[in-house]
C-alpha cells in the first residue's frame, strides 16, 4: 500500500468508527428525571402530551405497586414523604409520595416511565409503562401481590433482626379486585 492509499483506509476506518459511535448513541437509552408534567414540557425534551401521559402513567404504577398503610406516620418511617392513597372501609390510607418519574427512550423503541419515590425503590417491584398513551389502569390484584410482597420482605427484615417493620396489621391490601381507571 502506498501513502494514498493508507491515508484513503485510514479516513474510511475513521468514518466507519464515527457512524458505529453515533449509531451506538442513538441507540443508548435517554434517561431524564421531571418532578411533573409542567417541569416535563418545559423541557421541551418530549411533546406535551407524552409528558402527560408519562406523568400520570408513573402514578399509576405508583398507587398500583407501593404498600398501604393506615397511618402516615408508619408511611413516612419507611418512605419519608407521603400522601393519601385513598380510603377503604372508612379509613385513610397512604403510600409513598411521588417524587417524579423517569423516561427512558431507547433508540427507536417506545418511551417508557417508572415512578420516582423519596427513598430508595428496590423494595417495590415498579416496572415500565409506556409514555406514548395513556395506561393508568391500576389492576387490584396486582396491588394486592405488592402488598403481600412488601409484607413478606418486612417479616424477613424483623426475622433477621434489621429494623423492625410497623405492626402488620398496619398494612391492608384494597377490598376488591377489580381494576379502575385513576
């Protein structure tokens, strides 16, 4: 090979690099954080109505996958910061407050959202939902396996003498199991 023809491979080699790199970073998932829809538009980083959607998907999941408990001072020894779930049998009930959410957009794939929370999540089982529609269906079953989840890892944290959870009968899965619309 002589100089203009290294030189010629060299700048194709360079180029290929470049596009695989650029490819590589359009494929790379785009995370961002917004504490609401409002915070979400003015952005500017999605439409308005993928922010909406994302909003009050990630609420959804929220109310559908966070446990319950009858008084907010036994939410906030676990969560920190709370708010009113709703009522069942004439009581209050409260979950952990959403903070804000989180889309992710992947390359070419849909957007997706999972909920935000003051304390750490790993305990709660949040999976995406998408962010392009509306998806605020709450399904009561599933609501009632995060409580039963959330119960079981509590009894295992007070059997392995970690910190103590609030008395069991504190926490209650909702009444019915049927799904609503939020």
């Amino acid at each position: 090979m002589n100089h203009l023809q290294v030189g010629h491979f060299m700048g194709c080699a360079a180029l290929a690099i470049a596009a695989l790199t650029a490819d590589a970073r359009a494929q790379s998932p785009q995370n961002r954080l917004f504490a609401t829809s409002a915070s979400c538009e003015a952005a500017r980083a999605f439409p308005a109505e993928l922010c909406r959607h994302a909003h009050a998907n990630a609420l959804a999941e929220l109310n559908e996958k966070s446990p319950r408990f009858t008084s907010r001072a036994d939410c906030e020894s676990h969560f920190h910061r709370c708010m009113i779930a709703g009522f069942a049998s004439g009581r209050v009930e409260f979950q952990p407050a959403l903070r804000g959410f989180e889309i992710s957009a992947l390359g070419a794939s849909e957007p997706s959202v999972t909920p935000v929370i003051e304390k750490d999540a790993s305990a709660l089982d949040f999976r995406a939902r998408t962010a392009v529609r509306a998806d605020t269906c709450v399904s009561f079953s599933s609501r009632e396996k995060a409580q039963a989840r959330w119960l079981g890892i509590q009894r295992a944290l007070a059997a392995a003498n970690t910190t103590p959870p609030a008395d069991a009968a504190k926490y209650f899965p909702p009444p019915d199991d049927s799904p609503v619309q939020s």
